[in-house]
C-alpha cells in the first residue's frame, strides 16, 4: 500500500484540544476524508469527540468524509464554529 503523507491545519477548538496547530497523517492513497479523521484521531485522541461535528477542507473547497482526498498535501479540520 502506497503511503503519503499530509499536513492539517488545525483551527480553534482542534487546536486547543491537540495542543498544536497543525498535525502530519499518513494516509493510503486512495484514502477519504474520514480516513484523514482517522489518522487524527489516532494521532490525537482528544480530538474523537470532535471530528464528527468537523469539516476537512482543501484551500479550495469543503470535503465530505466520503471524499477522496487526492492529491492534496495539506487540509483543513474545522471544526464547527457558534456565535453571533
């Protein structure tokens, strides 16, 4: 299996849960967004709770966790934001 690796951005409560702004995962090739979350999960435990209520995104555009991640070399976890 093809391994690559992938920066995440980590933005506001992600942040402060993982105590980092961004992480490094490694992924398959032909790994998802949920995929992704995975690895995150894996790699920061206090982020679980959050990653289903959390979108990945692309500089470009939002990700599905169905989503195939393609070539992108960084993401972004945002997760969900409240105010007003």
């Amino acid at each position: 299996m093809t391994v690559r690796r992938i920066q995440v951005a980590l933005h506001a409560q992600a942040a402060d849960l993982a105590g980092a702004s961004r992480a490094g995962v490694e992924v398959g090739a032909s790994a998802t967004g949920a995929d992704v979350k995975e690895a995150l999960a894996a790699l920061h435990p206090r982020l679980q709770g959050l990653l289903a209520s959390s979108v990945l995104a692309t500089d470009r555009e939002y990700l599905s966790d169905g989503a195939a991640v393609g070539d992108e070399a960084s993401l972004h976890l945002i997760p969900p934001v409240s105010g007003g």
